[in-house]
C-alpha cells in the first residue's frame, strides 16, 4: 500500500500535467481567435501605385477581305474572302502581354501607362489606360479603359490580398478576349 506521502506526490504531479494542458489548451484557443479576428478585421486597399501584368488570350480569327473576281460561267463577277494584298496586313494574334503600372486613388480611380506585346512581331506598342476599381471585403471588381480601344475591360472576378501588396484575377473585353492579370504593389 502506497504511503500517504507518495499518495499526495502523485496528485500534485497529475493537477500540474492538467494545469499546464489547460494553459497550452488556452493559450492556442487564444491565439487561434486573436489570428481569426486579424485576418477578419484586415482591410484591403487600393489607393498607391500597382503594377499590373496581364496576359489576353484571343480567339483566333484571320482578318481577311472580301475581294470580287472574275466568274468564267457567264463573264460576270463574284466575291470571294481573301488574305490582302502585299502591303496590306493581316492579323492573327492568339495573346498579347501586357505591362502597366497604375496610380490609383483612395475611391479606386486610376490612370497609367501601359505597354503590350503580342505573338506577332512588331504588333506592340504603349497605351493609356484609365478606370476605376472597386473593393468588397478584399474581392476585387471595376473597370479598365484602353485609350482608343473599346470596348472597356471588365474585372469579372478579382482579390486583393489582405495586406494590400498583391492581388490578382481574370477579365474580359468583348467578346471573344479574356485576360489573366496579377498586381503587385
């Protein structure tokens, strides 16, 4: 039979095991809210200068012209779809790149130069783009405006990172484009 000195030895030992799993137990309890409620309060924003990369896929499409030849049948004429002529191009660009980098205000507004290069060599060249994007809870949405080339680029589904240093998303523009972009400030 155990002596009523070890008796009490081993329940001081098994009540400080259980205090400390208590303290461990609530002290992650602790930490795990205190991460939860950050990452919940964080907010996103946009205001500061972001540069922008994106990729955009086309739907191939060769731009052909309609030319009238000659028909043997009765001497006449018809129209037939044809490459142009030497001196006249044609395109068939399946994806541009494209570099920006933007200044964007507190209300989302922004304007910035851009540059663009595409699949077929010397198919590239510098724009103005100007727009407005809009945040809610980090989900980022808005509008793209290309200088003298509409139709707008509309975000369809864009995110922000919580710390506001990155984000990325898809778009489309027309039919027929989409676009893959990611910003990094």
């Amino acid at each position: 039979m155990p002596s009523i000195g070890k008796f009490f030895h081993n329940q001081k030992v098994n009540i400080m095991t259980a205090n400390r799993s208590f303290v461990v137990y609530a002290l992650c309890t602790t930490l795990g809210v205190l991460s939860t409620s950050v990452s919940a309060n964080a907010t996103c924003a946009l205001a500061g200068t972001w540069q922008f990369f994106g990729i955009e896929g086309k739907s191939p499409a060769i731009k052909d012209i309609s030319t009238n030849v000659g028909n043997t049948t009765n001497n006449g004429s018809t129209q037939i779809k044809s490459f142009p002529l030497t001196g006249k191009p044609f395109e068939n660009d399946t994806a541009d790149v494209i570099a920006c980098t933007l200044t964007v205000a507190a209300n989302g507004s922004f304007t910035g130069p851009c540059s663009s290069f595409a699949v077929t060599a010397g198919n590239s060249g510098p724009a103005t783009v100007s727009g407005t994007f809009a945040l809610n809870a980090c989900n980022l949405t808005g509008t793209i405006d290309v200088a003298g080339e509409p139709p707008a680029v509309t975000i369809q589904r864009g995110r922000i990172n919580f710390n506001s240093t990155g984000g990325s998303g898809i778009a489309t523009k027309g039919a027929g484009r989409v676009l893959y972009f990611t910003l990094v400030k």
